[in-house]
C-alpha cells in the first residue's frame, strides 16, 4: 500500500529508511526450489555412476590375459555367496603394485590386470571397498581345502587376532564347499597351479602320516580330531624322508641363531598364544578348536623324545616351516606377519613345551629348553643324500617349465635325482612324479571348469588361449 506521493505508508520512521522515489525492494523467493535442487542432485549423482560404473562395465572389454581361466560351476554359486554375504566389503578382489604383500619372495607377487576379469563368470569384479581383510584375488592355493573350512566356521580357529566374523551359517548345503571352491579357483592359471601344488602335496603328506581324508562340510564341526596310522617305512628309508622333501636342504640341520634366555623364550612364547594355539592348542598337544577339520592334525610338541630327536622336528625344520607353510597341512606362512628373530623365538619356545611351559603363570626358562641333536641315522642318510651332483639346487640350468617349478616349491628337499617310496606304497616321491601329478591335477581342474562354463554359455577367449601355460609369479 502507498500514498499519493509515492511513499509507502509505513511508520514514518520506517518510511525515512526508504529514498524518496524509489520502490521498495521486492519479495525474495527462492529461484531454485527443493524439487528442482533434489532432481538436480540425482541427476548429477547417476550421470557420475553411468560414467564410473556403467559405461565401462558395458563398453571396456579387454580380452582374457594368458593368465585368465574360468570358474566352474560350484565356483560360479561360491561368487554368488561370497558377493550375497558382503565379504567383498572387507576383501579386496585385486592386487595393485602398492599392496603390502607384492615382491615379497616367498609369495606370489603377481598384479591384477583388466584382463584377468574377462568374461560374465567373473563380471562385474567383486573389487570390494576397502583392505581390512587381506586381499583375496591371489588367494588360490595358499591354503589347503581343510584350512579354509575351520577358518570359514570360526576365523579365530586358525588366526586367534582375526576380526572377521563367523560364518557358520554357510555349512548348511554345503554352501561352504561352494565358497571355497571360488577362493581356491579365483585366481586365474596362476592359481590354479598353486591349488594342484596343494592338492597334491595334500596326497602325499596324508598318504605318508597314515590319516584319513579331511571331513567336508559341517562335518568337521562334529568330528574327532584324525589320529594317523603307523608308517610302514620301506627298507633303506628313514620315517621323515617325505616331510623332509619339503623343506630347504639348508635348513635341515641348522641350529638357531638366537641365544636361550629368557627374554627370547618369553617372547616366543607370547607370540605362540598370539598366533598358535587355535591350531595347536593351549596345551601345544595339536588339539586346538581347528585341529577337527584338519588332515593331517596340528603338530603335538609335548614329546620329549620329537623335541631332542625327531628326523624333522630341528631347528631349522621347525623355522622352514613357520617361515613357507606346510603345503599339504594346515601350517600356512607366517613370514608376512613375524619378523626373522621372532621366528627363531617361537622355535627356542616349541623346545620347551614338553616341560609345560604352557601351564599357566610359568615363565619358560633356558633349563627347560631341550636341545635338538641329528640322530646317527639321519646323519648317515643325509650323508648319502646330499650331494653336489644330480642336486636341482646347484644346477645352473634354468627351469622354465611352470609345473617342475612349481613341483620344486612344493618339494624344496628334493634333488633332481632322489626317488623315495610313500608309507610302504608302490608310488613314488620324486621331481618328475610331483611334476606330472601336479600338471594332470592342473589341466583336470582347467578343463572341467572350461567344459562347465561352456554349457552355462559364458563368453568364451578363443580355444588357443586355454593352451597358454600358466606362470609362477615371483622368485622360486
């Protein structure tokens, strides 16, 4: 409202405010209202996700790697559980050159590359969102089957300071056999020559120890731990010539480095109830809340006479193994997680045990440590065994075949020339037969996955590239 003259007819006092002549301001209004801000704002958030996600998941299609393989079926319904159960939040499902694990020298330094994703069985790539889990896209052939099924039921059965939750729901079905499958066979050629490397080392070790094969699915949840039957040890041989196949000949009659005091075997001590016991039990008996999955059962260190005699419980055995992993067992590597003398401190400590250092408030003390000494017979056949000629260790010859490799990892005790008999069997131990056995193992698991996803009408690579010979990533 306004008067005649122009002025506004406010208070007067609110009326000087106002120049004469000039109109008052107009109403404010908003020039964008909420609907207009809210369809702005989702059509800017789906125009970023058509870019990022959508359009290279439907227009990049880069051709299968040499190292790519295919899921078979059960791995294809184990990818289904793993993304229904969000595992991927946690894992990642690819390497990059960055990650903690690359270029160490006992691992598989391999990196991800587009091509290791081709095709719909592993499209779109369970990337995951973050690394609070360790990354899983490397994972095949690491652990044996029975491994992932205690770790699967309780991940603190197999890593007491894991924070991954239970998956015990998923041992219904056989759901779980599924999901393994998928972590055992993700890993492209690479990984699937790891995975007959285990599986194969899981025969002979098995076969060698006299245990029965490792129950499957829930199973495990309700069974006695496995107990081995006597070794019938052919003529000539000694009973741990297969265990000490697979472990370094360097390492065969080392002693430990670090001095016996009690610092160093409270240390490992420590590190054992951190890192051990899940396993191998409070006790150190082998009878941990995993051991009921395993084939063969965790090591029992409460014997006297192992600890001062065994063929293969020195030192050096006992280092090699914490340091690589058991292929075949359920020992897997702890050489990403433990330094060099922490190895040696857990080593002094399994010495002590068969003099309850285990017990509750004892501080393990340099007399109860048990000193390791050769028997005359290993010494004898080591004597006969260890030679510079025939020994793959000093042949200067590369080996470029990936399943004599890969036959090496698994047997690092073996020369070129050794040949040993299985617990009183007619199959042998030796380079070639690991290699041949590892590559039939390979090419089984190869072909029924290629057959499988064939019938399911998954895109295919060309024939050609099924024939590429798998790789073995990292120093040997």
């Amino acid at each position: 409202m306004s008067t005649d003259d122009g002025r506004s007819g406010l208070p007067p006092e609110a009326d000087e405010r106002i120049p004469r002549g000039w109109a008052r301001h107009p109403r404010e209004r908003m020039l964008i209202t909420p609907i207009i801000a809210g369809v702005g704002g989702l059509l800017a958030f789906f125009t970023v996700v058509a870019i990022v996600v959508w359009l290279p998941i439907h227009t990049f299609d880069p051709p299968a790697s040499a190292d790519w393989s295919p899921l078979s079926n059960q791995a294809v319904a184990g990818r289904n559980i793993f993304a229904a159960n969000g595992c991927y939040v946690c894992h990642s499902g690819y390497s990059r050159p960055q990650d903690v694990r690359n270029a160490l020298y006992f691992l598989y330094p391999k990196i991800s590359q587009p091509g290791d994703f081709f095709g719909s069985d592993q499209s779109p790539n369970l990337l995951g969102t973050e690394r609070t889990g360790p990354d899983l896209s490397q994972e095949a052939g690491w652990h044996p089957d029975d491994w992932q099924r205690a770790h699967f039921y309780d991940p603190r059965f197999v890593d007491p300071m894991s924070l991954m939750p239970s998956m015990k729901s998923l041992f219904s079905d056989k759901q779980v056999e599924q999901l393994i499958s998928f972590v055992q066979m993700r890993s492209g050629k690479s990984g699937l020559l790891r995975y007959a490397g285990q599986l194969y080392s899981k025969h002979v070790v098995i076969t060698n120890q006299g245990f029965p094969p490792a129950p499957i699915g829930f199973e495990g949840a309700h069974a006695t731990i496995a107990e081995s039957a006597e070794p019938k040890v052919p003529a000539g041989q000694i009973p741990e010539v297969p265990n000490l196949a697979q472990i370094d000949r360097g390492y065969w009659l080392s002693g430990d480095p670090l001095p016996v005091t009690p610092q160093n075997l409270l240390r490992g001590k420590r590190v054992f109830l951190e890192r051990c016991v899940g396993c191998h039990g409070i006790a150190g008996d082998g009878k941990g809340p995993g051991a009921k999955f395993m084939t063969p059962a965790p090591a029992d260190f409460t014997s006297a006479d192992d600890a001062c005699c065994g063929g293969d419980t020195g030192p050096g055995d006992f280092y090699y193994r914490i340091l690589h992993g058991w292929p075949g067992t359920g020992m897997e590597n702890f050489g990403d997680r433990l330094t060099v003398d922490d190895i040696w401190r857990v080593v002094l400590f399994i010495k002590t045990i068969p003099n309850h250092t285990l017990d509750r408030n004892v501080l393990p003390q340099p007399k109860d440590y048990i000193t390791w000494q050769p028997s005359k017979e290993l010494l004898g056949w080591i004597a006969t065994r260890q030679k510079m000629t025939s020994n793959a260790s000093f042949d200067k010859k590369a080996v470029t075949d990936p399943f004599m490799q890969e036959a090496m990892r698994m047997f690092p005790g073996l020369a070129a020339g050794d040949t040993f008999y299985i617990n009183g069997t007619t199959e042998t131990l030796s380079l070639t037969a690991a290699r041949n056995a590892i590559r039939s193992i390979y090419f089984d698991l190869l072909n029924r996955a290629w057959a499988q996803a064939k019938a399911r009408g998954d895109k295919l690579p060309p024939v050609w590239q099924k024939a590429i010979p798998p790789e073995v990533p990292g120093q040997q």
